[in-house]
C-alpha cells in the first residue's frame, strides 16, 4: 500500500496544507510537525511561485513571504529529506508547471523520489497535456493528482477515469481562500466521478471550520484546507506552532467519527 493510500486507509483523511518556506524552511518543517502532532493525515507542501493563478490573496502573500526570505525548489526539497527522516506522513507537492519544467521533469521527480515525496498537484496543468509530465513521474512512483472543478458530467467522467493518488474535488470555481458558504452540489459530482475510478476524493478550496469539514467528510474521502492555516501563519508568524496543532486537532476531531 503507497503512502497516499495509507492516507484514507483510517477513515475521513485530513490534509491540510503550507507555504514553503513561509516564514522560513526551518519553521515549515517545524509546522508540518505540528500539523503530524494534531492528526493530519497527508500534508500538501506549496512550491512559492511568483505567478501562482489558482491563489487567492492569503496564499499569494504567503508566496511572496518565502520567495523574500530566498526560499528555492533545492532548498524545499532538503527540508523534505530531513522531514522524511522523521516521519512517514504521506506528502505531496502543489506547485505551478513552471518551476517543474525549468528545473527538468527528469531531475524533479528523480529528486521527489530521493526526498519522499508521494505526489504531485499541478493547477495550470491542462488534462490534454497530462502526459508531458505522467511520463516522467511515473519513472519515479509519483501521483500526478488531477483536479476536478465543477464543470461537465463528460469532463468529470474523463479526468476522473484517467486519475492516481487520490481525486482532488474543487469545491467552487474561483481560487483559493475561505469561503463562508460552499453552494456547489459536491455530491453530485463525487458520485459521477465515482463511476469512472475507485481511487479516494478530498475536497478543497473555501474549507476553513470545523462545521464545513464535517459536512464535506459525510460525502467524501478526505477534507483539504489550505488558506486557513497559512492565515493562522500570517497572523503568528514563527510562533504559529501552537496554534497550527490546535486548529489541525479541532478539523481532524471534526470529522473522526463520521
């Protein structure tokens, strides 16, 4: 069983996710110890990037914050080595295609594998161009994640038919950031995605309290949440530890039992 597996392998998965980087790579690999601490079933590391399109303003200022402080791909990837000593938490990349292609396929994902890494998610990676950057990954046992927006029952079929790792369900259009309602027939589009591929589905985007997390984990595999920590790290910066382990506690409590 991969590690991305062992995710859902316990119940409702929690996944929460962080800059790297933000507010330095020391305390990113002191967070996700945190995060380890409080429950968290997988973590998604962020990649910082300068033009990053499916963020909204919390994760942007995020990417910033650690491309300031010189945070670079190598030296996210040495702080996954010494994470992965420690630990067998499933961990997956989010990052753009850019810095995957300026640094090589080959080389990145022969590098993902030495460090641990499970998976990957690529935003601006149109499904028809999938291939590009599968080939290479699976060479080195890595997931390439598909996203699935609320879009066409064909669109879902197809993306949903050809996924590994896990599904990713985008809870509305839009970029990332909370969001105080979630109206989109999640149901729906997990039961249709369900009927081309067996394989777990979390959902992400606008996710942020424990009673939005409970409701998404009745209809699906996993609950992902992404601007609500990096907005506990904004406000705390390198003392957001604490508060980070209480808030992963609180989501993951949340939907234990369901």
């Amino acid at each position: 069983m991969s590690r991305i597996k062992n995710a859902f392998g316990g119940g409702k998965a929690f996944i929460p996710f962080i800059t790297a980087g933000d507010p330095s790579l020391r305390k990113t690999e002191d967070f996700i110890f945190d995060m380890v601490r409080g429950g968290a079933d997988m973590v998604e590391i962020g990649i910082p990037f300068l033009d990053p399109i499916a963020e909204g303003p919390v994760i942007q200022e995020a990417d910033n914050r650690a491309l300031s402080s010189g945070t670079t791909v190598d030296g996210i990837f040495d702080m996954v080595c010494s994470l992965r000593e420690k630990t067998d938490i499933p961990l997956v990349f989010m990052t753009y295609l850019n810095p995957v292609f300026k640094y090589g396929y080959d080389a990145f994902f022969a590098r993902c594998k030495t460090a641990g890494i499970d998976g990957i998610i690529i935003p601006d990676l149109p499904f028809e161009e999938k291939e590009e950057v599968r080939r290479p990954a699976q060479r080195y046992d890595i997931d390439v994640i598909s996203l699935i927006a609320p879009t066409s029952d064909q669109r879902i079929r197809l993306i949903a038919s050809d996924a590994e790792g896990f599904l990713y369900i985008v809870s509305s259009m839009g970029v990332t950031g909370i969001r105080s309602e979630i109206k989109t027939d999640l149901k729906s589009i997990i039961e249709l995605a369900r009927t081309s591929c067996t394989i777990p589905a979390a959902v992400g985007f606008g996710i942020s309290t424990p009673e939005q997390a409970s409701k998404i984990a009745a209809i699906a595999d996993g609950v992902i949440v992404g601007s609500a920590v990096v907005k506990i790290i904004e406000e705390h910066g390198a003392d957001a530890g604490q508060y980070i382990y209480e808030y992963v506690r609180a989501m993951k409590d949340a939907i234990a039992d369901i």
